[in-house]
C-alpha cells in the first residue's frame, strides 16, 4: 500500500460532536483510522479546542483575523501556503467547494447539500463553478443528493455517490440496552421499531420518511422513533400531510421523549 500525506480541511472547531455536525465529526473519526492505516494525515483548523485526546493525527491551527464570510477565503488561502511546505499529497474538505481553487494537490470534496452559500447569485454561481471542475472527485452520501447535485450543478462534473456507511467498532447491537431502552419507551416486546437519527428536517428527506410511514399505520405493533434536534419538524410534518399518532421523538441523548 503506498503511504499517502493526506490532509482534511476541518470545521471551525475541533473536537466536533455528533449532535452539531454529524458529517464531519464522522470524517475526524476516519482521519483517526487513516492514520492507524499507516497514512500520514493533517487536519488544518482555525484556532479552537483541541483535538479529541488519542485521536491519533496532527492538527494544525490556521489563524485568520478576518470576520465571516471572508474568514473562510482568507483561511483557504492561508492553507494554501501550507500545502507544498506540508508535502500534502491529497486534500479533502467537506461542503467546501471553494477548497477546489487550491493547486498543487489533489482534491476531493464530499457534500450531503449542493445550495451552497450565495448560490443564486451569477457571480457566487461561476465561482462556484469554477472551483468545482477542479475537484479530481466530488462525493455525495446519496442518490437524491446525487440528484440535486446534477440539477443545481450539472452533470458534466462527474460527481458520484459514497455512502456514509456505519463504523462497526463503534456502533455495534447492544441486546440488554436496547431491550431497556424500548421499555423505556414503552415499545411492547414484539413490535417492530423504524428509528431515524439525524436533524428532524427537509433536507434530510423526514417529511418522505413520514409519509412511507403513514402507509404502515393500519398495521399493529409498528412504530416510528425519531432521534435528533427538532430543526423544521413542524413545517415538516405539515409537508407530509399527515396527522401521525404513532411516531416518537426523543430529543436528548439519555432517552427523554415528549
């Protein structure tokens, strides 16, 4: 295997947790494994907390002084100094598009959505443009992303779609805490449970969730559990035009539901 140098643009802050910024935070456990895969990776951050203790990568933090929006160009170009002095090889950043204007590397961006900031705008959409043809792979976590991408972007980009997939060394069936947990929620001991995590959303398709959901309603011992911050929930359920009894939402992360 040959060894890679391998660096991830990060999120304004490390460490990033699951419950602002899913995505990403599942990339800085990655990068932990890329490394353990005897690959060299660096993740450059604006100054912030420290990388999560034993995360097993270097982080290197890029100081800006200018406010946002600019701070974001202004940090790209600052790591664009860093790029040959680093012996970068391979970059990736994900919903960055702009990272496609860095040279003297080969980039990749992953995107889960495709409007981005300014995108309306003729001069923001060029831009754009510009900067995503210089992309050598543009990854989206789904076929309905895939497909707006195409719509928004074009399909002369080539993007394709790389799942998010799940880290068994992570996630793993816990048959006693699960059987708590739906006493917990007053799931009898055979029905068959659907459960969603993630931002309760358009975006992420919820409003398409509920309204398969509501085929399954004349049956018993079926229930929908929804995890995750509320979002646009309310305009979501108006959306799906339907009037769910059955469904749960579980709002923190020690189990409490409404």
């Amino acid at each position: 295997m040959t060894r890679l140098r391998i660096a991830h643009i990060a999120p304004p802050s490390l460490p990033v947790t699951t419950t602002r910024g899913g995505a990403l935070s599942r990339r800085i456990m990655a990068t932990a494994k890329e490394q353990a895969a005897q690959h060299d990776v660096i993740v450059y951050s604006v100054p912030g907390p420290a990388a999560p203790p034993g995360a097993g990568f270097r982080v290197i933090f890029v100081r800006c002084v200018l406010p946002r929006p600019w701070r974001d160009l202004e940090f790209l170009m600052r790591v664009q100094l860093r790029l040959r002095r680093d012996g970068i090889q391979v970059l990736h950043s994900h919903a960055v598009p702009l990272a496609g204007l860095l040279v003297g590397v080969r980039k990749v961006l992953t995107v889960d959505y495709v409007k981005f900031r300014g995108w309306g705008n003729p001069v923001g959409r060029r831009a754009y443009l510009f900067a995503l043809r210089r992309f050598q792979r543009i990854c989206v976590v789904s076929r309905y992303c895939l497909e707006q991408f195409d719509t928004v972007w074009g399909h002369d980009l080539r993007a394709s779609v790389v799942g998010n997939g799940v880290d068994f060394d992570l996630y793993r069936p816990d048959e006693l805490r699960g059987a708590e947990f739906r006493r917990k929620l007053g799931v009898e001991e055979g029905d068959v449970v659907v459960l969603y995590v993630g931002r309760l959303c358009g975006q992420k398709g919820t409003d398409l969730l509920l309204q398969a959901f509501e085929r399954l309603r004349p049956q018993d011992g079926v229930r929908l559990i929804l995890v995750g911050p509320e979002g646009d929930f309310d305009t979501v359920l108006a959306a799906a035009q339907t009037h769910m009894t059955k469904w749960q939402t579980v709002k923190d992360r020690e189990g409490g539901s409404e």
